[in-house]
C-alpha cells in the first residue's frame, strides 16, 4: 500500500480546491445560514459539481458513474472540507453510492444508481437511534405482510435527511434490540405516506433530519441487501462513510490551521507579529505534527478501502478517531490564537469549530472509534 | 530471468552459505549489543558476530547504495529493497550498528574530498573504525553554534584544544568527527570546521558519564593539545556549520526511527504488561482506565508508523521533517516508556537484586534512558523551534 496519490487523484484534487475556492467560500455556508436555507445546499452547485462528475465516482461505469474509488472521492471532500462547502455529495455519493452498489439488486442499481450519478436524485442513510451512534442498536422495526414489510419507529439526526429523496433505512426484521443479526436495509422513498420528516437546526448549519415511520409500507422489491442480513455488511457501507467523512474532516482542520498561521504572522501585539512568541510557536508546531499524523492515518484508510484491505476496519476507525482528536484540537487552538474576533460570529473560523464537533459525532465519535478499533486489535 | 530476480537468486543463495546460524532468527539472544558495533576496541564474545562483519564488510552491503569504489555494494534501490527483504526473511541481523554508517558516511559522500572518501568510507563500511560525535560542549547545548573548542592553524596542522560533552562510546570508539572553533566567534556560525581527529592522537581522553539509568553511554572527551593534520578537515575552513546541520538531520532521523523500531519489534509491549499485572476481562486490559491510555497511545503509534512509511514513500522530504520525527519519536518513546513502567507497577521500577528479573530490571533503566531521548540531538523545544521557522515560517521573535 503506497501512501501517496497518483496523478488522476492529484488532479481531481485540484480541480476540487480551485472549485470551492471560487465558488463556495465559507461566505457560501454563512449565506445559505443567514437566509434560513432550509436545503442547506445550494442546487446550482450540486449540478455544477455533478457536471464534475463527483456524485458518480463511486458508481460503476455501467451505471452512469466513473468507478474512480474512494482516495479519488475523499480527497474531493477534503478539498470541500477546506472552505465547509455543504453539498449532498456525502449522503449520496458516498452512503448512497455505495449501498445501491454493494448490496443493491440489479433492478435496484438500474433504477436508482444512474439518478444518483446524474444528481436527479439524493439520498440518504437512516441508522442512529440515540444521541450517539451505535449502530448495534435498533428498535426500528420492519415486520412482513405479505409482499410488503411495515416499518414503524424513528431514526434521529439522518444526515442530508430533509432533502433526500430516497431513504436507506436499517430496520429490524428479527431478534431484539441489540441483536445485530436482525438487521436489514430498505429503501424508502421519502414522498411517501406515514413518513415523517422534521428537520434539525444543527450548530453546524447543515441538512440533517429526525424522520419517523408510523406504519411506513414498502415493498420487498425495496428490501436493499438480504433480510436479516445483519451488521457486517452494513459497516462495509459505514466504513466508507468514515473514511470519506474523516477526509472531509481533514480537510477543514489543514485550512483551519492555515488560516491560523497567517493570522499569527499578520496580528501585531505589543509592536510586533504575535507569531513570533514562542508560546504560540510551539503550540502551533504540535498541531503540525497531529495534522500530519492524521494526513497518514486518513490516507492510509482511504488507500485500504482502494486495496480491498482486510484491516480496513482498523484503518476506518483509526481514521475517524484520530481526526476527531485532531479537529478538537486545531478548532480549540485556532479559536484561541484569534483572540477576540475568534469568537465573533462575523470571522469564519467559529464555523469549523462548529463543524469539527458535529462532523466528529456522524458515525461514531472519537471514543466509538478507540473502543472498536482496541477491540478489533484485542487490547 | 529478469536482471532483478537474478540478483535476488544470487543474493539468497549468498545469505545462505555466509550469514552463520547465530545471527538468524531464532538463535539465542546472548550476544550483547556492544559487539556489532566494530572498530578497533572490539571484543567478540561470539565469533560469529565478526565473521557476519567480515563477510558483509567485504561485499559493502552494510552501506549497500555507496559505490564500489569507496568500498560500497553499488547496489541499485531495487537491488537494496531485494537484500533488505532477503535479509528480513531469514531474520538476519544488522552486522553492524554505527555513528559512521548512519551520521559521518552521508556528509563525507556529499562533502568530503576524494581522498577523503577513499580513506574513511572502506573502514566505515568494513567496521574497521568505530566513530563518535563530537558536538555538544559544556556551555554549548541547544546553542551549538556558541561552541568553544579551538583548533588553531599551525601551518601544516591545526592544534586543537577544548572539551566535549555527550560524546557517545567516545571510550569505545576509534576516531572522532568534531565541530571545532577556527575562526571568530562573532559571527558565531561563520566561524566553525568540521574535522575528523583520530583519538589515538596524543592529548585526547575520555571520561564516562554515569547516567541516571545508572548506564554510560555517553563520555566527556577532553582535547590538550592535540595536533590534527589539515588533510582532515571536511569541506572548507569556517564551513562546518552546513556540514553539521546535515549531519543532525541525518541523526535525528536515526533516532526517531530508532526509538520506534525498538518499540514495535520489543515482546515487552505496553498491551502484554499491562494484560500480565492489571489482568485480562474477555481480552480486554481489566483496568479501563489504563485501557483507554494505552488505546489512545497505541493508535497514536499506528499514524506514526504511517507517516513514517508516507514519508518514504513521498521520497523522503526536507530537513523540517525530520525534526517531526525526531519530535514526536521521542516523546511518544518515552509516554510508551512511562505506560510500561506504569502498567508493571512495583516491578517496573525495580533497580537490582534477585527480586526482580531482568526483563524488569532492564526496563527501570530503559525508562530512565528515555529521557534522554528528547534532549539528544537536539532537544523537543529546538525541534519545535525548527518547525516553527522553517516548516510554518513563523517571524523570529
């Protein structure tokens, strides 16, 4: 496994920065905020970014996509990390994108994964059920009649859940609640009847919803995957999801950091750069060297999911933890090394405070990570 | 057969017949660590150990990129990635572990004149001749560059006298390369060589420094009128402040790399410890606190080990970078060392006696060791500075 990109994914990767730099700046997300966007993403750059062909980098060819894999995905999300650039790209290219195509029948990947490639439609993966993600918990449930199976029960903080249009949601179809077994995956379309959707105003001014299902009827053609295909397979589709998100991650906490050295080298106290105090220095030079570590660790997990790797739980994990140490840290201390104006809503950088903390709660905190990542190693 | 896996045949079957059965994998591990160092002063306690030397030596394979000519094995990087991974294979270990081969040879390659390099790489690739360092002073730590030590132009030879401090094995070793005083002190940088000085030299004597590991790695070396021919000064007069930089990147990147290795290859892992004296629950360290210590350090360890490998494979990036590794390789060795001792409780700060065995003995006085790690070669504080400036080119204050 090589810890570099190679040059398609350097190039997409520039094509990205240069995209959010002149496009969506973090003025773009403070706009959206201020006028109470209820999408939270603005359409006329999702198809510009489709155009790109982002939605379809991790669709096969076949389907309307470009099957460029997951380094070639997360570096664009790391580049939209850089200026907090709120798009479905995540929810649909990635969670979406990679259930239809792991795990959904043909007919499925017809119907749906072509209109995701193409931005006609969005989606989105309904899993936790309580304040923290565990996905080993599931009271949701799906009970068979006849060709149909009903749902009933709730899914909390759905992320891109207010706009999508197809819901992949977890359900179980057998044992109890923290049997992992009993899981399953259905497809629902968020139109319709007994589905109910309340969006979240979230500090991060993102889309997220708390959806219910009372009595939502699908039928089995909507079953995505096996019944009771259990948790296993539904991490592969996770794991991608923290990879991609913790790239993202990533790439707020480099432009964070950067944003933060120039203002060191530019605020002046006490007739000269507040930079050139040691005391700044070397708190500054640490976070260089835990971005660096994180740069590794998220490379070395997207390269994984490239290779197929039978480690890539730990990598996934490894990933997302360590990058949400790392936002805590970087967030924190750019907020501080600002002073005064750090905390005024009117300079940028409260938003990737606000964002690191609730990027590092969508799918699995920091701790969620450790546990899993000790307990897969045997510590 | 293509060129490369001809050459990995050739290598295989050379492994074969000439690394003996004691330096492989698998043997027992009685042969002390001071052995594999060569030089003139060298006692071998198990002649294998000389002769695994020897015939490395011989082929220049313990500096296999460097040319034939200097003694090297000319090899190509693929060539070397085929020895490194046949050497690996069969669990051979390094022939020879040496301040020249990783500090003195790569500036001698890059500044050093012909016949300098004709001279010291054969015997530094052969073991013939064990090297120390000769840096630090008295009133020059972090400020290097303030050092002291004079070596006065005689005409045909500089007269050197002055003392160093922290000089490593400087009683076990056989020459000495030395940052000496031969121009001006103001401006301090300007005004320092680098010189190569054979201890055998009458005037020049070591005194050993007990550390609080209780162990002397590290000697004052003393310089009373020591007469060094000019033929041994590296590069130009009042130049050696470049040479020296190079030389601290090429050493903190040893160090760091060093202090990580030890880690990874050791059985005496913070997990295994802390399983043996807090007990085992479903597999898991019964203490959860302690538990989450170490799962937090131990993936801490994993992104190092990754960047490490990044840094490789990005092809090895500028001198900031090494001031990272050797950062953060040394502090993480020494929380790994506090976590070892921590998680073994009374055992771990054993001193002596027949209480305790050795294993617990040897990490007491590894702890302790540690602490050096982050001062050595530069302290943290200095590679933070180093960081600072050159990596984020923050203003000097």
């Amino acid at each position: 496994m090589k810890l570099i990109l190679n040059e398609e994914q350097n190039y997409l990767k520039e094509t990205a920065l240069s995209f959010v730099s002149e496009k969506t700046p973090v003025s773009h997300l403070r706009g959206l905020r201020d006028s109470n966007d209820q999408l939270c993403w603005d359409k006329e750059i999702w198809s510009e970014m489709v155009k790109l062909g982002w939605s379809g980098i991790l669709i096969p060819e076949e389907y309307g996509g470009s099957n460029f894999g997951l380094t070639g995905m997360s570096v664009i999300l790391q580049e939209c990390g850089k200026t907090l650039t709120p798009s479905p790209l995540f929810a649909s290219g990635v969670l979406g994108a990679t259930a239809l195509t792991k795990f959904g029948s043909e007919e499925q990947k017809q119907k749906y994964l072509s209109k995701i490639a193409s931005g006609e439609l969005t989606t989105a993966l309904a899993i936790d059920e309580n304040s923290h993600h565990n996905p080993n918990i599931c009271e949701l449930k799906a009970i068979k009649d006849g060709s149909n199976y009903v749902l009933n029960g709730k899914k909390i903080f759905v992320v891109d859940g207010a706009s999508a249009d197809i819901i992949i949601v977890v359900a179980r179809t057998s044992g109890e609640d923290d049997d992992v077994g009993g899981l399953s995956m259905f497809l629902v379309e968020s139109d319709c009847s007994n589905l109910k959707k309340v969006k979240l105003d979230m500090a991060d001014s993102r889309n997220y919803a708390n959806i219910t299902f009372d009595n939502v009827s699908v039928d089995e053609s909507m079953i995505l995957g096996e019944i009771d295909m259990g948790l296993e397979p539904i991490n592969e589709i996770l794991d991608v999801g923290r990879i991609a998100l913790s790239a993202e991650m990533l790439g707020s906490c480099e432009k964070a950091f950067e944003i933060t050295i120039e203002y060191l080298k530019e605020r002046k106290q006490f007739g000269v750069p507040i930079g050139s105090f040691q005391a700044l220095q070397h708190r500054a030079a640490e976070m260089f060297c835990e971005i660096e570590l994180t740069k590794s660790a998220v490379m070395a997990a997207m390269q994984g999911a490239e290779e197929n790797s039978n480690d890539l739980q730990r990598l996934s994990s490894l990933a997302k933890s360590i990058v949400g140490e790392t936002s805590h840290l970087v967030s924190n201390e750019a907020v501080q090394m600002h002073g005064g104006i750090g905390v005024t809503d009117e300079y940028d950088i409260g938003f990737y405070l606000k964002r690191a903390r609730v990027a590092e709660t969508i799918l699995g905190n920091s701790t969620f990570h450790q546990e899993r990542y000790a307990n897969l190693t045997g510590f | 057969m293509s060129d490369l896996e001809n050459f990995r045949v050739e290598v295989k079957d050379w492994l074969d017949k000439n690394c003996p059965s004691t330096m492989r994998a698998g043997a027992p591990a009685d042969t002390p660590i001071d052995e594999v160092w060569g030089g003139r002063k060298a006692v071998y306690k198990n002649p294998d150990s000389k002769l695994w030397l020897d015939r490395m030596g011989e082929k220049g394979w313990t500096m296999p990129t460097v040319p034939k000519e200097y003694g090297g094995g000319g090899l190509n990087k693929e060539e070397v990635k085929i020895l490194n991974e046949e050497m690996f294979a069969i669990g051979a270990r390094a022939p020879l572990l040496s301040f020249g081969i990783w500090m003195l040879a790569p500036v001698l390659l890059e500044y050093g004149n012909e016949a300098q390099k004709r001279e010291h790489l054969p015997k530094i690739i052969k073991g013939e001749i064990r090297w120390c360092q000769g840096y630090s002073e008295p009133g020059s730590g972090s400020d290097l560059a303030s050092l002291a030590t004079k070596a006065k132009d005689m005409g045909d030879h500089f007269l050197v006298n002055g003392q160093k401090v922290w000089t490593s094995y400087a009683d076990k070793a056989d020459w000495i390369f030395a940052l000496v005083r031969t121009g001006p002190k103001e401006p301090k940088h300007n005004g320092i060589s680098f010189l190569l000085i054979d201890m055998e030299n009458p005037g020049v004597s070591t005194k050993p420094i007990t550390l609080i590991s209780g162990k002397s790695p590290f000697c004052e070396t003393f310089f009373d009128n020591v007469e060094v021919p000019k033929e041994n000064l590296v590069g130009e007069l009042n130049a050696g402040w470049t040479i020296a930089k190079k030389l601290l990147q090429h050493e903190r990147k040893f160090i760091s790399n060093f202090g990580l290795a030890a880690g990874m290859g050791s059985k005496k892992d913070v997990v295994s410890l802390a399983k043996k004296h807090f007990g085992e629950d479903e597999g898991k360290i019964s203490n959860p606190i302690f538990r989450s210590k170490v799962i937090d350090h131990k993936m801490k360890e994993h992104a190092f080990g990754l960047t490490l490998q990044r840094a490789a494979d990005e092809g090895g990036k500028a001198s900031a970078v090494a001031s990272m590794f050797k950062y953060y390789g040394t502090e993480h060795n020494k929380r790994r060392h506090e976590l070892m001792v921590a998680a073994s409780g009374v055992n771990g700060l054993a001193w002596d006696g027949n209480e305790f065995d050795d294993s617990e003995k040897n990490l007491t006085r590894a702890w302790l060791r540690t602490k050096g790690n982050s001062i050595e070669g530069g302290t943290s504080e200095v590679q933070l500075n180093v960081i600072s400036k050159r990596v984020l080119e923050l203003p000097s204050g």
